[in-house]
C-alpha cells in the first residue's frame, strides 16, 4: 500500500528487510497487525514473525559486512547517516503520517520527533568523519629505562561487530530503527540488524527501507542493514543468541531488558546487553520554591506529565514536597489536569497495564486520590486515558516502595514530608533513576549542596530548575543511571558517549609496519 502519494510502500505479510530487500513470507501462519490507537482498529498490512532462516541470513550477511565496515573511512560512514538522513526528508510524509497512525500522538509530537531523528542522523555524521570516538593513546618506547626497556604501547578502540538493536514502543523514530542506537553503531563501524517494535511495524519498515536504500546508495554491504519483524518473543531470542551477534542496544522495560540479557548471558560467549529500562525521575520540590514560584512550577509539572501521554522514560513519576507545600500547590495542579483531555495509549497491553496499576494504587489505604480522569465510555475511545494524580505519606511510600514503581502512562505520585528533614532523608531512599530534578528558592544554598550529594549516588542526570522530559542531544549527554534505570550505569543510550558502547579496547605493542 502506498502511503501519502509518494513511493514508499508497505508490502503485506513482510518478515523484514534482509539483503537489501522486503522479506515476504509464504504463509501469514504467524501473522500480526498493527493497530491505531485513536480507535483501537487495525491498520491493512499484515506482517510476519521472521523465520529462522531470515534471522540467520540477516545476521551471516552482517558477519560478512563487518571487516568491510570496519575498514570503511569515516567519511564514508558519515555520507551513510546523511544520506539515511535524506532519504527519510524523502519520504517523511509517509513516515509521519504512518508513525502518527500507529502511535496515536498529536501530529507536533510526531514531527518533533521526526526532526529529532534526522538531527540526531546528521549529527553523528559529524562524529564519524572525526573518528571522535577513537581515543588514541600512544606510548613512545623507552629502550634505556632501567630496570627493563619500556616498549611502545598504542590503545586504541575497535567497532565490536554486529549490533542487534530492539527499539522503544514510545519513540517509533528518535529510539528506533534509525535511532540512538543505529546512529552509534555506524559512527563506530558496527553493522545493525534491527527487531522492529510489533506496536510501530510499518513505522519500522519505511524508515528500514530509507536506511537500506541508503546502504546501497554508498556501495556498502547490504548486510549492513537489516530489519526482522516479530511479534512473538522467539525472535528475539533467535537474534540475540546468533552467533554472529557481538552486543546488543535495548530500550523498554526492566522485564524486557532482563530477559535479553539472560538470553546474552546463556549464550557459549556471551556478549554485552546495554539496555535502558527506565525509571520514577523523582522531582523534589522545596518550600521557598513552591512560594516564589508555585504556579510555573505546577504548570511545568502538567506539561511534563502529559508529555506523549506520560509514555516517557523520563516521565516525573514521583514528587517529593512537605505538607505545607502540598497545601499551597495541590490547587495548583489539579485546575490544569482536570483541563487536560484524555489522550490514546500506545497498545491495548500497555493500556491495560496502565490500568492495573492504576487501580493498584488507588485503592492502596494509604494513597489518597488528587486527581483522576474518567476513562472514555465511546467504544472507538477505550484505549484513551487522562491523567492520574496521587499522594502518600513518605512514610508510607517508603514502607510500601512506591517511589520504586513506574507506571508507564499520565500517573504520578506526591510523596508528602512532615518537614524538611524527612524530605531530605527521601533523597536517600531512591535507587537507579535516569533523572532526579530539584525545585528550590533563593535561600535553600544549603539544602541544595547536601541534596545533590544524595543525587549523584542515584541519578544519572541531574536537572536544576526544570523537567527531565526533553533532552538535548551533545557531548555531555548521560542517559542512563544505575539498576534498574539501566543494566549499566557506566553507559549512555543518547548522546556523544553512546558510541562507546559498541568499541572495545584494543592495545598494540611494539611496532607494527603499518601504524599510524
């Protein structure tokens, strides 16, 4: 089916794109569909769990691809992500109006993102013609040192290999097939094979065939690129336990993400799962701040929350504040959230889910209902949800591990202190978190010096006066944090740094006739 007059189309019952081509299967016997969230009907194409055959062929083929790749000028490298990147300003009607159907989100989020994508596409274009990544270190050799001669010594870093990437149902473009993963895997050298998202798999499958138009359009080896689709968990077990696989770039759940990495680990070699999971983000809020700037900040707090819907790794799932503040700020909050319309939710599972823990918390005795909106009644609306607002006592949150628990979708929790004191302590009672974000006022100097140092033995990024959702893409970039905001801590899954995740050391001793 062709989508929005230009050429790029969808073809029915596709297992992927393997060796530069649409993948068609002789039977639909695992067949699947995508849905639009809007109103919870299924979209015409109908797609096909990746066989063993085609999962093997694609990754043989990146095993062929990856000296050639290696070898490959990072000009090279870097005229492949610009040109992925063109191509995708080629179809980006149809990728936009297919990502927005399979998604349900508001047309500027889909063209935030979209421009997200190709930004992030040139962007590490740039990186790849530096080789920045490659941190050369050279010691000279020292034949006189006493009391052994000191050889020369050159460390270097060298692509890992074929990289399976799984992409994030809540960002079908930006963390996807031509996402953070894809773009860091190419500055380094490293060919992909991709397992698209079965809740965006036309989204998937139109930017797969910008990539692999673009792989062909640079003379390099199709089995740079390749594409399974799959609805069932065998595939991506199947990927991940090739053994032609050499790491592996995940975004999802802690469930998810632990189950890749038990296939990894139970593998004859086991390879690295860099895997982000997500996280609560917890918000702290201090008094000086809710009274000098109570209203920007719950404005702030809204948007935030509603975001995409809440469908944010990022999301701030927990707010930190005393009584008193609560007091002040609660009126706040709820006149904009019972303004805000209910949005769809990105699958039929991720709604129930959503619901499940919904109902958990509220009817939790010590958690007290701020603001709930009603769940739509029309049929064609069922999948669509507005936002949850909830309080508990710290001492309850903590006894019954609420600042732990992730809903993933418009719910947050007010965790409230009886004084600053206790809402102190509570920036020691979280673990791994992708975020953690301070509100203060003009006197809270030394509030804020003793909150950070809480901050730094959990968070990842530290925020100041904002809101984690949003991030820009640079240098000093860090997303992730310890378990379970990720599998490791030491990593970034955005930013410059993201490349080291798929190079590994290599030292050279002694001379070697060709050393640069």
């Amino acid at each position: 089916m062709t989508i929005s007059g230009d050429s790029m189309t969808i073809p029915n019952d596709c297992m992927g794109i393997v060796d530069g081509d649409a993948v068609l299967a002789d039977d639909a016997a695992n067949g699947f569909y995508a849905f639009d969230p809007a109103t919870t009907r299924a979209l015409p194409e109908r797609f096909v769990d990746a066989d063993r055959h085609h999962i093997d062929r694609a990754c043989d083929l990146a095993a062929q691809a990856r000296r050639p790749f290696a070898d490959a000028s990072g000009d090279l490298r870097g005229r492949l992500l610009r040109t992925i990147a063109d191509r995708m300003r080629d179809a980006r009607q149809s990728i936009v109006d297919r990502c927005q159907a399979e998604t349900g989100y508001l047309l500027p989020r889909v063209e935030g993102e979209f421009a997200r994508a190709v930004h992030q596409l040139d962007l590490f274009a740039t990186l790849a013609e530096t080789s920045r990544w490659d941190d050369v270190v050279t010691v000279p050799a020292d034949p006189d040192r006493k009391p052994l001669p000191r050889p020369k010594m050159r460390r270097r870093l060298v692509p890992v290999g074929p990289v399976a990437v799984f992409g994030a149902c809540n960002f079908p473009l930006a963390i996807s097939v031509a996402g953070n993963d894809l773009v860091a895997a190419y500055a380094a050298g490293s060919p992909v094979v991709v397992k698209s998202h079965p809740s965006h798999p036309g989204t998937c499958h139109l930017v797969g065939q910008a990539v692999a138009d673009a792989v062909a359009a640079c003379g390099l080896p199709a089995g740079v690129f390749s594409l399974l689709h799959g609805h069932s968990k065998r595939v991506s077990e199947d990927l991940v336990r090739h053994r032609s696989i050499a790491a592996v770039g995940f975004t999802g759940s802690p469930g998810g993400g632990r189950a890749i990495a038990a296939c990894a680990l139970g593998r004859e070699r086991p390879i690295p799962v860099y895997a982000e999971l997500g996280s609560t983000n917890p918000v702290f809020l201090t008094d000086a701040a809710i009274a000098q700037h109570g209203e920007s900040i719950a404005k702030g707090f809204v948007e935030s929350l509603r975001f995409g819907n809440g469908h944010m790794c990022t999301k701030p799932g927990v707010v930190v504040l005393t009584r008193s503040a609560m007091e002040i700020w609660r009126d706040l909050v709820v006149q904009p959230l019972a303004a805000s319309e209910p949005l769809p939710m990105l699958s039929e599972s991720i709604c129930r889910a959503f619901d499940q823990s919904r109902d958990r918390l509220i009817a939790n005795e010590a958690v007290q209902t701020l603001f709930a909106a009603e769940r739509p009644t029309e049929a064609n609306r069922s999948w669509h949800r507005g936002p949850v607002w909830l309080s508990a006592p710290a001492t309850n949150a903590i006894a019954g591990d609420l600042l732990h628990q992730e809903t993933f979708g418009p719910l947050s929790i007010a965790v409230v202190c009886d004084e600053t004191d206790q809402w102190l302590d509570l920036s020691t009672r979280f673990s791994g978190s992708l975020t953690t974000t301070l509100h203060h006022g003009e006197d809270d100097g030394s509030i804020i010096a003793a909150w950070r140092r809480n901050a730094e033995d959990f968070a990842g990024r530290i925020i100041a006066s904002g809101w984690p959702t949003g991030m820009e893409i640079g240098p000093a970039t860090q997303h992730g944090g310890p378990y379970p905001a990720s599998l490791d801590g030491r990593s970034t899954s955005v930013g410059f740094s993201s490349i080291d995740r798929f190079v590994r050391p290599v030292c050279y001793q002694n001379e070697f006739p060709d050393d640069a």
